[in-house]
C-alpha cells in the first residue's frame, strides 16, 4: 500500500510540474539563482549529485518563468556514455548547493518521473 501512495505523490507532482513546464522559459546567463548565489551561467554545466554522494547527471538550463522569476532547472538524466539520457525539469527547492554541484534528495527513479525539457 505504502508505494501506491509514493507512486501517486510522484505522479502527482510530475502532474503539477508538467502544466508549469509549459510556461518556463531558459533564463538569461546573468540571471541570478538567488537560492545558490550564483548566475545562471555559474548553475549551467554543474554537476547533479545524489544524496549519496553520486554524480547522477548535469544541469542544462536554468529555467525561469516568463515573468523572470527562476523557479527550475534543467538537468540531463540517466542513460549511460550520452546515450538515453533525457533532460527533465528540477523544481529550484529541489536542490541545494554542494560542494560538487548542485544536490537533490531525489532518487533515480523520481528524476525518471519528472517532467522532460525539450529546449
């Protein structure tokens, strides 16, 4: 029972994500990401790393809404030597700053949930 509820919550708020992507735009490269103190172009090419320590992929694009206030980033995910990797949609809150990148508390298998970016 426990995981049809997991399920449903990823479900759900890949639901939610997905009608927001819609309305995302790539931010500017001076665009500031307030919640890591950095630019947009400081976020892009970090790496995404695990909980556990693990580079689990690499941010593409921070994203903003088109009201210019920068709510996500995209993140390429999976796949192995570039092949089958997707880009999905990060909600900001999602993350943190670490020392090697940006750090998500998200397995594997919710990154594989989320909403894709198709830039």
């Amino acid at each position: 029972m426990r995981q049809w509820i997991l399920v449903g919550a990823i479900l759900g708020v890949a639901g939610i994500a997905h009608a927001q992507t819609a309305t995302l735009v790539e931010a500017d490269d001076a665009a500031r990401v307030e919640a890591f103190g950095l630019t947009a172009d400081e976020v892009e090419d970090l790496d995404l790393v695990g909980a556990n320590g693990e580079n689990i992929g690499e941010i593409d694009e921070v994203l903003m809404t088109p009201e210019g206030q920068v709510t996500a980033v995209s993140a390429e995910v999976g796949g192995f030597l570039g092949m089958g990797d997707k880009d999905v949609v990060i909600e900001i809150d999602q993350l943190t700053k670490g020392e090697n990148g940006l750090v998500t508390s998200l397995t594997k298998e919710q990154l594989g949930a989320l909403p894709t970016w198709g830039d």
